[in-house]
C-alpha cells in the first residue's frame, strides 16, 4: 500500500525555494493536494502523494541496485499507470529516463541500449523475451524492474508488487544541479543511425513551466496524454501538468484506433486540454462522432508533429467553435515553438527597423548554408521540402495541400523520384474519404486548377493507409524508400518502370 503519512518519506516543504528539479513539482503536489489525483489510467489513478511514494520507493530500489547520478534508465512498455511513476523515480534516483519505443524492431532497441549504456530498464512481461534474446546476443543488463518472471537468471528482476512493498530507504545525499541530465529522447538521425537528444532538468522545466502559463494550465485541468512517452510532445501532458497540479489521463492504446470510443474517452473523462498529432485529430473529425459526445470540458487543442490540412482544421474548428487551438512545433531538441496566430507569409520575411515607422524587409529563402569567413557561402541543403522539378522550385507541401482540397481526399504523402533525363518527378500517395475509390483523372483535372502546371505530380497512387512513424507522423521517407525499391530504370530514353 501507499501511505502518504509514512514517516520515512520526506518530500521537499511547499514552499522551498529550491524546486529545480522536475521531480520537485510532484513533491511540491505532495505536500499542497496530496489527494488530489495526479494520473489517471483506464479508471485507476494515483493521488500526487500516491505517486511521489510510489516514485520514491522506485528510485529507492534503483539506488540500490546501482544506479547513481549521471546514469540512464530505459523504460520499455506500452503505457500505463506505472508510467509516470518510472519517469520520475528514475529522475528522484539521480538518473535520466530514455524511453524506449515499443513498438520498435529489436535491433533499433539494442542500438538504443548499446548507445546509451543502459543498464537497468523497466519493463513489462510481454518484452521479456525480447529482451532475453538481447541479452544472449550481448547485451547487458544489470537490473529489470516490471516484469512478473524474469529474463534469466543472470538478469534480477523485480516486480512493481516488489517495488510497492519494499520499505523505503535513503538516497544518496549526492545532490542533483540543473544541468544534470533528466530524459533522453532518441530520433532518427540523419545518417540513418538513431540519435539521442539530451535534456537537462533546467530545459525540462522551463519548457513545462512556460507551457503551464502560455495554456493558462491550473489544478482543475484533465489533460490527455495522446503520444507515447518516446515522442517529446508527452513532456507536455507530464511535466506542465505537474507544475500546474493538473491531472494528466493516460490515453489507452487501444482507444486510439477506434475514434469514436476515443471521442467518448474524452467526453467521460472530462478532458479539458488535449496535444495531439493533426493525424489523430482528422481521425476524431471524419470518425469520431464528436457531434453524439459531450466535449464541453474541452477548452485547448494543441498540435504538432507535422502540417494539418487545412480544410479539416477549419472543419474541425468549426464542429467545436468554442476550443481554442493552437500550433506548437519544434525539433526535438528544443522541446517546442508555438504560434497560435500566423499571418500570411509573415514568416518568410525579416524586418529591420531603421527609423520609426520605417524598415527594411528581407526575405528568408530558406537556404541552408555555412560561412566559410572569407564571404563565400557553401550551401548546404533546404529548411523546408522544396524541390527541383525540370528547373522549377517546387513546395511539396504546397502540393500535399493541393491533393487534399478534392473533396475526395483524406490525406496525403507527396515526394520525389528521378527520371531517366536527370530530373525529378513529383509523386503523390493519398487515401480517400468515400466508399466509392475516385479516379486518378478526376484528381488530375482537379489539380490542374489548383497549382502550375510543373508541380501537378506525375504519378498518384490512392492507398488504404500512409505509413507512420511511432508518434503518428506521416512517414515520408518510408514512401519514397518503398517507391524505390520497386522501382527500375529502363535503358536510356524509356520512361522508369516499376516491378
């Protein structure tokens, strides 16, 4: 059982100055609403003191098994109730989490573990034997903490009944700074091997306290944790919803594959703020049945991840007009960026004031390039997805959107292939919203009055579904390196052919 008036236990005063720590806002929620419930998981929760013992007993246990300031802590599940209680028992031991996807091939795993020198990793049953075999190949592992039945025995391994029941023990008095690390996310890198971005617990707090007031976020909020914890958006639903005192709702996995028990979700849950992919979002609109449900407790909607067509944001705006939404994005290693009202090109351009009322404006091509000091440029690639199609710059995304204004269209996945004169071709892949498949020429006339003649693509394929990425991206570059692999140059002067 977990006791909040164990004696044993002693979280930080409430109103100690010293909350740098991103673990000291749960124990600052321990100490100002101990009952009040910080996590909820498919009808269970766990109060804010609930989880700061639970957490402590965890980072208890993995002190004493060896973890220590500086080290990293896999945590290998799908999510749970104990979820929150892995990311911040492994902060409070002095360690950094590294979510680790589930979802993912075992050898990006073991490359993950290999990369960041895991060690102690929290887990579940079903990834037992997957990690079994990691180990025969290798990999070693000092420590699991989850599972019911263990690896093997050269690996101990503990259950949370274990964990929940140990008697709690002091921490090393080695004290945590701001700049020690406190999560570690990996993305795809751009060589192709996975890379690890690191922050600190200055970064993750800055981040979930600024968020916690750009979204005027307060202890009555119920936000949904809609992205596994290996995408940085769920910093948000656990980190701003900490510093608030907000209650932060596991979305179960299941309910994201069927939109209409995810929209009721929503509804019996309360949930007032949501961050979400565009993709999840469209899905809710077209499938959800919003209009049957009770979203009154609904009052932000934030996205990010990738573009959102705009025809089903507007719709979806429309369908619930009193939300407010709002753009938040940004690579992973700066957390996030948000803009809540763009104007019309006004990113493109910079402006110098030079005197009152007057500036100079420059505009940004996009370009990325090195200064090599001596006033020589060295370009090095593009910022955005614009391409060279027979001499014309061309925005892909300019086409993506132009694909998805048919009426016909749900979403689509534009990129390029060469052509056999050395140039490129546009290619689009899009699923559709009716029964009845539309035709390929009906979509080609139709975007012949949407864009220039040399960006209306080449090719377009309507599939059942796009690939994505674990945190509901669409994932472009699966498109064009499956498109590659069937694809065949014939001799010279033929058109390419696939096979």
């Amino acid at each position: 059982a977990l006791r909040s008036d164990d004696e044993t236990l002693r979280p930080a005063e409430p109103d100690s100055p010293l909350k740098y720590l991103i673990h000291q806002m749960i124990e600052a929620g321990e100490c100002t609403h101990p009952e009040r419930p910080a996590i909820r998981f498919n009808e269970q929760e766990l109060s804010y003191a609930e989880l700061a013992i639970a957490s402590r007993k965890l980072a208890a246990l993995l002190h004493q098994r060896g973890v220590r300031r500086g080290d990293r802590v896999g945590i290998y599940q799908n999510k749970r109730l104990e979820t929150a209680v892995a990311l911040y028992g492994i902060m409070m031991a002095g360690a950094a989490y590294v979510p680790l996807d589930p979802a993912a091939p075992p050898s990006r795993t073991a490359f993950v573990l290999k990369d960041c020198g895991i060690r102690h990793v929290i887990t579940q049953d079903n990834k037992v034997a997957t990690l079994a075999a990691m180990v025969a190949d290798g990999i070693a592992l000092d420590c699991l903490i989850g599972p019911g039945k263990p690896v093997d025995d050269s690996v101990p391994t503990f259950s949370w009944d274990t964990v929940y029941a140990r008697d709690d023990a002091p921490l090393s008095d080695e004290p945590l700074m701001t700049h020690d690390l406190a999560y570690i996310i990996y993305t795809s890198g751009s060589t192709g091997t996975p890379k690890g971005i690191m922050h600190t617990h200055a970064s993750g707090l800055a981040y979930a306290r600024w968020a916690a007031s750009n979204y005027d976020l307060t202890g009555t909020d119920r936000i949904a944790n809609h992205v596994p914890l290996h995408f940085d958006i769920s910093t948000f639903d656990f980190f701003a919803g900490a510093v608030a005192g907000a209650t932060t709702i596991i979305i179960p996995e299941m309910y994201l594959k069927v939109p209409p028990s995810y929209a009721q979700l929503l509804a019996r849950e309360k949930i007032s703020v949501l961050f979400t992919v565009p993709f999840a979002l469209i899905q809710l609109h077209l499938r959800g049945n919003l209009d049957a449900v009770d979203l009154s407790a609904l009052r932000w909607v934030i996205f990010g991840g990738e573009p959102f067509p705009m025809k089903h944001l507007h719709s979806l705006m429309a369908q619930v007009p009193w939300v407010r939404f709002n753009n938040m994005y940004g690579p992973a290693e700066v957390n996030g960026v948000t803009n809540y009202t763009v104007h019309a090109n006004a990113q493109a351009f910079l402006r110098m004031e030079v005197a009152p009322d007057y500036a100079h404006v420059y505009y940004r091509p996009g370009d990325l390039v090195c200064d090599q000091g001596d006033g020589t440029l060295v370009f090095l690639g593009r910022k955005d997805r614009q391409v060279k199609v027979r001499g014309y710059r061309v925005e892909l995304d300019e086409v993506e959107a132009a694909v998805c204004r048919h009426d016909s269209i749900e979403e689509a996945g534009a990129y390029t292939l060469p052509d056999v004169e050395g140039s490129r071709r546009i290619v689009v892949e899009a699923t559709y919203l009716a029964e009845e498949v539309p035709t390929i020429s009906a979509i080609t006339s139709f975007l012949k009055g949407e864009l220039p003649a040399y960006a209306v693509p080449q090719e377009i394929h309507l599939v059942e579904s796009l690939p994505r990425t674990s945190t509901g991206k669409i994932d472009r570059r699966a498109l064009e390196l499956r498109a590659r692999e069937t694809l065949t140059l014939a001799p010279e002067g033929n058109e390419p052919q696939r096979c």
